[in-house]
C-alpha cells in the first residue's frame, strides 16, 4: 500500500508544482528506473528482503522527487525569465548539478552509515536505499534533461502560494536574527534535557499492531497460556559430573525458586524438579521424600534410572550436557518490555552471585533477551555511525564550500533537528525502540540537502553577483525557498505514510523522521540566514575575488 500511495502523492503534488503533465510524467519515469535500481542492484549484490526493508522503494521514491523539484523548479524559472527550452535546460544543470549531486551524496552517506547498525535488516536498507539515491542522481542529472526537452514544458504562473510566505519569512530571518538566535538556543538546551527521558524499551511480539494475527495470536497466548516471553539459562557447575552435587542441585533448586516468586513469571522447568519426583517415586510416593537426592551416588543413580525409562530416541540432552557439568533452566513470563527483562536478568544475576557459589557460571539466551540486548548494542554502534556520518558529511561541506567559517555554520541547523525531534519524542512517548535508533544517522544526510540547496545559492548569489549577505539570504529564498518548502512536504508527507504500516517499527521511524525533516526547514529558513549574516563578513571586492561555485 506504500508505494502506491506514495506514487499517487508525488503525482499531486508535481501536477501542482508543474501545472503540467510533463513534469510528473519525466519525474515519473525517473522515480521508477530508481526503484528498479536500488531494488535490482540490493538482489545482485545478495542482499535478502525483510519487513525492515519494506520502506526502501518509498524513500527512494521521495528522494527522487526531491532532486526533481529543485531542476523543474528552476527550469520554470529559467523559462519564466524568456530563455529557450535548450537555453533553459543547460542554465538549470549548471545551477543545479554541484548542489543535486552534494545533496545526494550526503544523503547516501546517511543511509550507509546505516551499516554501523548491529541488525542486518537496517543495514540492507541503508545499503538499497543508498543504490537508489545514486541512481536518482545520474537519472536526474541525464535521463530527466533529455526527457524534458522531448517533452512540452509550460513554464508556468508566477504567482505562487509559497511566494508570501518566503517573503515573510525572509524578512523574520534578517530583521529578528538575534531574537530568533536566541530563541533557537533556548529551545535547542530544553530539548536536550529532555532527550535522557527516552528510555529503549521494546517487546518483540508488540512490532505489529493488533490487526495482525500474529499480534492477536500472542496477546491471546500471553492472557490466556504461558505467556511470550522464554528465557534460557544454562547453569554451570565445577567440573565434569558437577549438576550430580547435591550442593549444585540444592541452589539451583533454590535458584529456580527464586525466579517462581517473581510476579511476571509464569512457569520455570528445572531438573531438580524431576530429581524431587524420581525420590518420591523411590520411596512409594511418600509426600515427604518430594525432596533432592541426599548424595552425588544417588543423583547419578536416579538420573540413570530416568534416562534408561525414557522412550526410544528421547534422552537429557536437552536438559544436561554429555559431560554433565551444565543444566539448563527454562523460564516462560508474561510478556516482557526490554527495560523489564534486563532488569529481571540482572536481579538474577545479583541473586545468584550471593546466593549460590557452587553455580559458577550463568548464560541467558531466548529471542526476547536477545532483542533486548541487542537494542543496546545497537544504540551505541550507531551513535559511531551517527559521529563518522557527521564527521564526513561536515568535511565535504568544508571542502564543497570552501569557507571554514561556513562549513561550521552549516553544522548547527543540520544537529538542531535531531535533537528538536529525539526532544520532543522524550516529552511525549519516552520510550525509543530498536527501529530508532537508526534514526538519526539516517537522517543527518536528508536535512543536510536544504542546507545544501540554500547555501549553493547564497554562495552564487556572494561569489557570482556580487550581493551582500543580506541581498544573497533574500536571491537563497527567492530562488531555492519555493523547492525547498515543496521537497519538505513531500518528503513528510511520504513519510507520514509509514504511519499506516502494520510494522509499528516502520511506524515510529515515519513518524520521527518527518518530524526531523519538519524541524531542518525551519532550522533553515530562520536560523541559518541569521548565522550567515553574523559570521559572513560583508566585503564585495572579496566575495568577487572569490572562484564562482
């Protein structure tokens, strides 16, 4: 259902942009050829689908509009300004191809940086995504030209919705810069004190909604049976023969009674169990021999008494190891949230160390606990990821834009709306599941693309003709504000279509990323103008010196 919506999204909203169907149909093609890209190169290279995947064709699909817009936009431009189709499309590539290809560059290093990730799925969708935003990128910069230039193209009215809009946001950006400073640096400092209120806390059987059977079938199995959530410990005993040790068996006994007075457990087997039952059996069911053997010779003799009783085919090794040094304990719960089950885990652990010597080591394993771990382990390889992407994408915009001061000022509205959106995310829901945290990282590339689109102009605007600050932040709206409101609704609105996925992962990532998408544009069209006027010095004999970008 995603892409299909998408597909009818992007065609709205490009009939409106272009008032034309050229423009959707060129956008169009693109759109799919990219698709078919990152879908086909993802199956070359091996890399196998997943439900985490799914998204992929739609990001794609919006990333590709997003580089569209920018050239139609100033194709409309161009040709509004009298000049030939031919003249027009040559202006809108040289104007548009170093900005598009840092955009899509940046970008895909976002989604790469997907491969810190420690979950497979999330670092084949970094890679898909990635294939097909270098597809959209040669597709736009070759295929789309060539399409639009067999293809009537109107260049449309001038009067625009937007046009008010950045006019008056242009004014707000110059005239209140150091109020809107000031405001950003107060709202950035509260949404980083509420950033620690995110708590990860996930449940694996809650990644779908209720109108999945799954979903029905294990809230039915957690009210009703034994419950979701299995956890597996192996407990160790010193030396071969240990789990015979009446001392072993007595703490391991006491071990498992310990975990029976926990509230959310349901059920715990243990072969002390069967070594209570084997005595009582020997003693003529007597109630009072329900107890463990007394000596390590009768242990070893009950214990060969049950495993010659046993069915053909059928033995303990699902309950001790050949060497018999280790058993096995397995404990079913209610379902359990990862903030649950590790703390349920390390109070075992706690009781275990004081309270039973003679278990001289503990592993734990089940599906649960390794969701659970694995969502830590996660958060801190992408916080590398997110480092390394920043690191790199800030060195390229150095390099790209050939000013220190710049590059420096062109970090700040790429960081604000991470935190705006992490921010807000700890003041309403407070809890980040596994799918995020690949969020951040992912997006540094997608918001770094307005700041891309606008300093390119700005820079033209200083280096080419010659304007000072303020005239460059008004030439940036004028010409790059209208693509950038129109590839933000697009891209928010493409990901707010996420919201309906039956995969609440895909859900929250949707939700969380168009927030961020939402917070850079504003980042963009009020704090950064204010930065470039404060640190960009105004001195036109120098900007002319300058080498045009």
């Amino acid at each position: 259902i995603f892409l299909p919506a998408s597909l009818l999204l992007m065609a709205v909203v490009l009939a409106v942009l272009t008032r034309g169907l050229s423009g959707v149909a060129a956008t169009g093609a693109v759109m799919v050829f990219s698709i078919l890209a990152s879908i086909g190169l993802g199956g070359w290279v091996g890399l196998p689908f997943s439900p985490p995947i799914a998204p992929a064709p739609t990001i794609v699909l919006m990333i590709v509009v997003a580089n569209c817009v920018h050239i139609l936009v100033t194709l409309q431009q161009r040709l509004r300004a009298g000049d030939s189709k031919h003249d027009a499309i040559v202006e809108t590539l040289r104007l548009n191809l170093h900005p598009v290809f840092l955009a899509s560059l940046t970008t895909a290093l976002g989604f790469l940086s997907m491969n810190f990730s420690e979950v497979p799925p999330y670092r084949h969708l970094g890679d898909i995504v990635a294939f097909g935003i270098g597809a959209s990128f040669i597709l736009s910069v070759t295929f789309l030209p060539a399409m639009l230039s067999l293809m009537p193209i109107r260049s449309g009215s001038d009067r625009r919705i937007a046009g008010p809009f950045l006019n008056v946001m242009a004014d707000l950006a110059l005239r209140r810069r150091v109020p809107l400073a000031i405001a950003w640096a107060l709202v950035a400092v509260a949404m980083l004190l509420a950033i620690p209120r995110n708590d990860l806390n996930d449940v694996l059987v809650h990644f779908f909604d209720e109108s999945v059977e799954f979903r029905r079938d294990t809230d039915f199995m957690d009210e009703h049976l034994s419950g979701n959530t299995v956890l597996d410990y192996s407990l160790e005993a010193a030396g071969t023969d240990g789990v015979l040790d009446p001392l072993f068996l007595a703490e391991v006994s006491n071990f498992a009674e310990w975990f029976r007075e926990q509230p959310s457990i349901r059920h715990v087997s243990v072969i002390t169990d069967t070594f209570r039952q084997l005595n009582q059996s020997m003693h003529g069911d007597d109630p009072e021999a329900y107890r463990l053997p007394e000596t390590r010779e009768l242990a070893a003799q009950y214990l060969l008494l049950y495993e010659m009783s046993l069915p053909s085919g059928l033995d303990l090794n699902n309950q001790i190891n050949t060497a018999r040094s280790a058993t096995r304990m397995t404990v079913s719960a209610a379902t359990l949230y990862s903030r649950d089950l590790l703390d349920l885990n390390a109070r075992a652990e706690a009781w275990q160390k004081e309270n039973a010597p003679h278990i001289t080591k503990v592993n734990s394993t089940g599906p649960s606990e390794m969701f659970a771990y694995i969502g830590q382990r996660n958060i801190r390889a992408m916080l590398i990821g997110t480092v390394a992407v920043l690191v790199a994408i800030s060195a390229i915009l150095l390099f790209a834009l050939r000013s220190l001061r710049l590059g420096l000022v062109s970090i700040v509205p790429n960081l604000l709306p991470a935190v705006m959106g992490f921010g807000i995310w700890g003041l309403t829901v407070a809890e980040v599941g596994l799918s995020l945290s690949v969020v951040a990282a992912m997006t540094i590339g997608i918001v770094v693309d307005d700041t891309v689109h606008f300093l390119s102009k700005y820079l033209r605007a200083r280096r080419e003709y010659g304007n000072n600050p303020e005239q460059a932040v008004r030439y940036a709206f004028d010409t790059a504000g209208r693509a950038l409101t129109t590839t933000t609704a697009v891209l928010v609105a493409g990901f707010l279509i996420l919201v309906f996925s039956p995969f609440i992962p895909t859900a929250q990532v949707g939700v969380l990323v168009a927030m961020i998408i939402g917070f850079a544009l504003v980042a963009d069209l009020t704090l950064l103008p204010a930065l470039l006027t404060a640190v960009d010095p105004d001195d036109k004999e120098a900007v002319r010196a300058q080498q045009s970008i």
